[in-house]
C-alpha cells in the first residue's frame, strides 16, 4: 500500500492543534516508503523488531528519531542503543539495567518509557502498578546505579476492543499512574511524555491524556506480511 500523503498531513494538522507528537509506526515498511513520510516531514518513526530496525537504520536519513515500540529483550539493546533516540517498551527492572549498561559502555543516556499494562489482554506486555513503584522506587533510591538512562514518562496499550467505555477505562487508569509519578522528582525521571494511542484509537487516547500517538496502517495501509 502506498503511503497515504492526504491523511498524513491531515493527521499532523489535527495533532499539532492539541499538541500532540507522533510516532509514524514504520514496522514491516520499506526503507522507500518510510522515505516519503520522510520527505513530507517525518522526524520520529517506531520499529518492532531489532533486526529489522538495525538493516533500516543505515539506509535513512541520520535526523531519524528512531523509537523502538516493540518488546525488547535485553540481550537485544546493544544492537539499537548506538542510535535509538527512545526506547518506549521497559517492562521490567533487569531490562531497565541492561539498558543502563550498554547506555554507560557508549558514555550516553538513553531515553525510554515504561510500559504499563493496561488492557484486559495476556497478550500485552508491561508492568502492573506493584512493579512500576518497585521500578520508581530504584530510580528514586539508587540514582546513581541508573544514571545513564532517563525516564521521559508512560507507554501503554488499551484493549483491541468496540467497547469504547472499556478503552477510555483502560486509559484513564494509565494517565492516573502518569499523574501519581510525575510529581515525584527523581534526578533522571521528567514524566513529560505520555505514549498512548494507535490508529484505531489515537482520539480517544488524546482525549484521555496523551501527547504522543503511535500510528501505523492510517500512514501506509494495511500492513503487508511478515
């Protein structure tokens, strides 16, 4: 499917009203058509994979901002944490270590987003309440041993679901951990962003707080298959 140039420029108009960032989700998308979104203005794009973003990254322009969406295993980040400009998938204390490691080896900070999981889904992946306060709470007690990652905020995914009532749920709940954490200070957490919202249900998103949506097959169609 070729890149939708009349609902991209529609998108960006509406997000930028509200104030609002977006992630082109750029997965299963060729370098050519990442390109076109590229030369209309697109700055920030998320991949799934590390494979994929890894033979991507060297064929595009070096002003990408490239996010990495997907789940992250952590034998994985010394692949992407050269160039990953936000790593919006940390779903467990380890993987937030392992990042900090590679981030320290390369004398950097790597940005990133804890995921929480949010939907009614056992197929989603994040961490509850009880292991974002434990995540908290180390980057509030042993600053020093996380110094080289920074915490811009939340990443969550809603249920699949027509349920509106439901997703707006799933999503007021994910903007009140936003709430709860950002007035705690810690020396690397800024709680500015918080990621919410795909092609199906960036407006609700929006409205239930987020200011920074993750957009795929509204830009470039249906994905082909893997």
């Amino acid at each position: 499917m070729p890149v939708n140039e009349t609902k991209y420029k529609e998108i960006i108009s509406e997000l930028a009203l509200k104030n609002v960032a977006l992630v082109a989700v750029s997965k299963i998308q060729s370098v050519a058509d990442i390109g076109k979104l590229y030369d209309l203005g697109q700055r920030e794009f998320g991949e799934n994979y590390v494979q994929e973003l890894v033979e991507k990254q060297p064929l595009l322009p070096a002003d990408i901002r490239w996010h990495f969406i997907g789940h992250l295993q952590s034998n994985k980040v010394k692949y992407i944490a050269p160039f990953v400009h936000l790593i919006q998938g940390v779903d467990s204390l380890k993987l937030l270590n392992e990042i900090n490691k590679q981030a320290k080896k390369l004398d950097k900070q790597i940005h990133c987003l804890l995921q929480v999981h949010i939907a009614q889904e056992e197929t989603k992946f994040g961490l509850d309440e009880v292991e974002l306060t434990e995540v908290m709470s180390a980057l509030h007690t042993t600053p020093t041993k996380l110094a080289n990652v920074f915490i811009d905020g939340l990443m969550g995914m809603a249920s699949f679901s027509d349920d509106t009532e439901k997703v707006k749920k799933e999503m007021r709940y994910l903007q009140s951990l936003f709430n709860k954490h950002q007035t705690k200070s810690a020396p690397n957490c800024n709680f500015s962003i918080l990621s919410m919202g795909m092609s199906g249900d960036y407006e609700l998103a929006i409205q239930e707080g987020s200011n920074m949506v993750r957009i795929g097959s509204l830009l470039f169609g249906a994905r082909p298959a893997k």
